[in-house]
C-alpha cells in the first residue's frame, strides 16, 4: 500500500473517485482502529498529503515548512510531503495513518466530514489562484459548457477544479451548474486536464493561468473564458485539516506547521526572486520567468495568500452554500465545528501577531 500511495502519477485506480472514497470511508471502521502512528507532539518531523502536485500559485505549503518550520521547532524535508493526483486517495493515506497533515479543497475537506469522517480544518492555504476557465474550437463563453456537444473536463465532486466553476456560473448570472452539464470527462488533477486540453480530447476545461500560456503555444484557438481571481469576488480554495484526535494531540505542532504556511505567505510577495527560487525547487516543471512574472504580479495583486490567517466563517459558509447549490454537499456546516481555531490563533501568536497590508485582503 505505502508504495501505491508515494506515487506521484496516482489517480484513481480505473475507479472513480466518489466509487474510492465510499471504499474509504467504508473500510474506516478498520483504518481508525490501527494504532495511531502520528502521535509525535514532541516530534519535529511529520508528514503531510496533497491532493495535487505543487504549482507557482500554490507554493506556500511545500516552501513555509520546509524554509521557515526550523523557525518554529519543526523539520520538515521535501519527503514528508507525499503528492496525490486525487483528494480521495490522499484523505485514505492519512486515514491509514501514513500521514497526519491533509492539504486539499476546502469543500472536499467538508464533504469527509458530512461523510463521517472526524477531520477539522485548522490552517488557510490558498484563498484565491490563477485558475481560469478555458476553451478551442469555438468554445469562449461560459454558456457554451452546457451545449451537448462540448466536451468540459472538470474534477470529481469537491475537486477545486468544481467548486471554481460552479463560482464561475455563479458569478456570471447563469443559473446552471456543473451537474447541469451534458457532457463531460472526469479528469481530477489540473495538469492532466492541460494534456487532454492540448490532445484536443476536451473542448472546455478549469487549469492554471501558467498551463494555459503554455498550452496556448499549441492550440491556435484557445480562449480564456473567466478567472477566478478577477470575477469570483470571495474565495477559500485550499486549507490544512487533521484527523480532530490527532489536532487534540498536537496542537503546538499544528499551530507550528501553521505559522510557517503564514510566514511564506507573508515573505514569498515581497521578492519575485525568492519566488522564482521556490518555483525552480518545488514545481516540477517551471513556467519561464515571464510567465512567473505575470503569477507573481497576480498573486500581489489579488492577495492570493492569506497573511493573517483567513478561514473567516462567513467566507466558509459562502463556500459550503456554493457547495450545497452545486449538489456536492447536502447541507451547509456549522464553521465554527468544521474549524478548530486553536491552532491558527496559536500560529499568530508565534509571528507575533497579526500584519498590517496596504489592501484589503480577500480572506
């Protein structure tokens, strides 16, 4: 199983991720029950699952602990974090308690718990990113995704890649959601999306603005169609969360881990070259400097990057009724029970407190 779960390329196992995680959450009986072998509060070294390989947008997870965590009493290496193509999978590796720590879409993180699964979200990531909704072969308007004969490659249900549509018909006026779309293909990690995009296999699609560039060299006609970060006006796309016994266990280590997520957010804006730095090391394919240029620009503009913390209750609440609206979840969660806060407080305190910014931050 270990070996399975390292892999980098992994995906779904020929099934579908709701099909793998309904097996998860069936065989959790069992999974709960092994001895827990992330009880460390003492320990320094933990390790940590992303649902997705590390993109320019992103790079505040892989690049706070592992620059900063020594700041905080922590050791963190490039093989304790263990890359997933699949929220569902990567949600198993911490229930088999080969990791501690889930990265991922807030909305997926809601939906394992709506599902039983005793997880608590304890530290922002992500608010915003460079996602855009892309089109070729005549596909440049959102309405267009739900013509019959236009093929939208999207994420499984909680996938950001879903959510962020969804936000996008939302935002546009269009009554519509992703389950009202004739036809489409799973496809759960963004860079797959780009290479089947690029095949001319999908006609529509959700990616980054950096594999969008890139794929455009390629395909003539290729058109963005919304971004996130200029239409959706409010948006928490990814957080930290933890089994909650393991969060009672460890709360000086989660707020460490924490603050250090914080910290990169804070000093990665202010030098484009200690970005590029971080790129270079984490992504494993770097977008050239230009295309950096234009993420780095975007990311100061639009605060991509909570500096205070984020996770405001209205903001998680209008993210789980977009959920609700979309049919991914079925009722909207009690923020204040989905998040334990201590650990975030806690990680404020570590920097010493909170930072003044010269905009307002989306948070």
């Amino acid at each position: 199983m270990l070996d399975i779960l390292k892999s980098s390329q992994i995906r779904t196992l020929g099934l579908p991720a709701t099909t793998i995680l309904l097996l998860i959450l069936l065989a959790a009986g069992y999974v709960t029950s092994c001895s827990d072998n992330t009880k460390n509060s003492l320990d320094p070294r933990v390790r940590v699952s992303l649902t997705r390989p590390t993109q320019p947008s992103q790079l505040t997870s892989l690049f706070g602990p592992i620059h900063y965590g020594h700041e905080f009493g922590l050791d963190f290496r490039k093989e304790d974090f263990l890359i997933f193509q699949s929220h569902a999978i990567a949600t198993q590796s911490v229930l088999a308690n080969q990791t501690a720590i889930l990265g991922g879409s807030l909305v997926a993180h809601l939906l394992i718990r709506e599902r039983g699964q005793d997880f608590k979200i304890f530290c922002s990531q992500t608010n915003l990113d460079d996602f855009v909704a892309v089109g070729r072969n005549g596909v440049t308007k959102l309405e267009q995704f739900f013509d019959p004969n236009v093929r939208v490659g999207i994420d499984s249900a909680g996938g950001a890649g879903e959510i962020i549509l969804n936000a996008m018909f939302q935002a546009a006026g269009i009554k519509k959601r992703l389950t009202d779309i004739p036809h489409t293909r799973l496809i759960e990690s963004s860079g797959l999306r780009t290479s089947v995009f690029v095949a001319n296999d999908i006609d529509a699609t959700v990616i980054h603005l950096t594999q969008f560039n890139q794929a455009a060299r390629e395909i003539p006609d290729a058109a963005i169609i919304s971004t996130l970060f200029e239409d959706v006006p409010i948006f928490i796309k990814e957080v930290f969360a933890a089994r909650t016994i393991w969060l009672e266990e460890n709360q000086e280590l989660a707020a460490a881990f924490c603050a250090s997520v914080i910290k990169a957010s804070r000093e990665l804006p202010k030098d484009f070259d200690l970005f590029v730095q971080g790129v270079n090391e984490f992504v494993g394919e770097p977008p050239n400097e230009d295309l950096l240029k234009e993420i780095f620009d975007l990311l100061g503009q639009y605060n991509f990057w909570p500096i205070n913390g984020g996770l405001a209750p209205e903001a998680i609440t209008m993210m789980a009724e977009l959920a609700v609206d979309g049919g991914t979840l079925k009722e909207v969660p009690n923020p204040e029970v989905a998040v334990d806060r201590r650990p975030l407080e806690r990680a404020l305190e570590l920097l010493g407190g909170r930072v003044d910014h010269s905009r307002k931050l989306k948070e």
